[in-house]
C-alpha cells in the first residue's frame, strides 16, 4: 500500500512520510490517497483502521467520568477488535464473499450533529460519537467499492461495508431505546 498526497488543483502528486501532516500546494492542503497494489494491502488497510477504532474506544473509555459509558466504549473497543480478528482470518483464507443478508440501516447516524469527545461526554454523546465513526467507516469502504479495479476487491469492500453497518446498527438500536423513545 502506498500513500500518496495529490493537490486537487494541479494534480502534482507527492509520496506521504510516515506519521507526516498534509503538504501544501497551489495554497492548500493536499489530499491524502491510498493505492493498493493487493487485496493484502486492502485487508491491512481495513485491519489498521480496526485497530485505529480500538485505540479510540479504550483511549476514551479510560478518559471519561461516567463510569457507564466507559464500559460502553469497552465493549465498542471489543467488537472493534472482533473485526480486525475476522479480517486476520479471511486473510489468511485468503478468500472473501458478501453475505446475503440484509441490514437494515436507521440512517440515525445521518441526522446527528459532530460531536467531540469529553471526559464529561453523555450517554446520548458517546452513541453519537460512535455511530458517526462507524458511519464514517461505512462511507469510505462503499467508496472504495465503487473504485475497485475488480470484483475480488470489491466484494471485500462490500463485506466491510456490511461489518461497520451491523456495527452502526446495533448502536443506533441502542439509540433508538434508551435516548429517541425516552425522550
């Protein structure tokens, strides 16, 4: 996997430096690309933003005041890493299908407002927090699966699309029962 910064008005491209910020150029932020010269580069690129969301959730779980909603980020943590544990395993498979059920997607995630973590955060915060990472996750690997150059590719997208909206819905689940129908 290689990264790649890109200026969106010039086109000039420039290999990223490890742990670097943006360069600039024509006055702006150049922005970040990815190119995958594997399906092996694809799943690490999945399994480091799995890994990415764990360190979050601890990070935050160990942060905030409430003692709930640091056993709640806990187990966020976990599903997070039940994740990456599947993308180890279909890599080493090296095999990858979509599955045929359906998720049924709340789009709760699409209404709510940006909100930054506090050690003081909510309940309804946290959830917001959460569902607005995993429908991140769920934007960039439909993305990505418009741009694959072929269909091994694209279904691994497209699984990964289905394990972050299952994420999602199970917390907008948990949204709609105890903040939505309490209100």
């Amino acid at each position: 996997m290689k990264i790649m910064y890109v200026c969106d008005k010039c086109g000039k491209q420039q290999e990223a430096v490890h742990d670097s910020t943006a360069p600039q150029c024509c006055g702006y932020e150049m922005s970040e690309k990815v190119n995958f010269d594997s399906v092996d580069d694809i799943l690490d690129f999945a399994i480091e933003k799995e890994v990415d969301a764990q360190h979050f959730y601890n990070e935050w779980s160990e942060k905030v005041k409430n003692p709930a909603i640091g056993e709640m980020l806990k187990e966020l943590a976990l599903q997070e890493k039940g994740h990456e544990e599947h993308l180890r395993r279909v890599k080493s498979r090296g095999e990858l299908k979509p599955s045929e059920k359906h998720i049924t997607d709340l789009k709760i995630a699409d209404y709510l407002i940006e909100i930054v973590p506090t050690e003081d955060m909510d309940y309804q915060q946290a959830l917001t927090i959460a569902m607005e990472r995993e429908q991140s996750s769920v934007n960039l690997y439909k993305t990505l699966a418009k741009l694959a150059p072929d269909d091994t590719i694209q279904n691994l997208f497209l699984n990964l699309v289905e394990e972050e909206v299952q994420h999602k819905a199970r917390l907008e689940d948990e949204y709609d029962e105890n903040i939505l129908r309490e209100n």
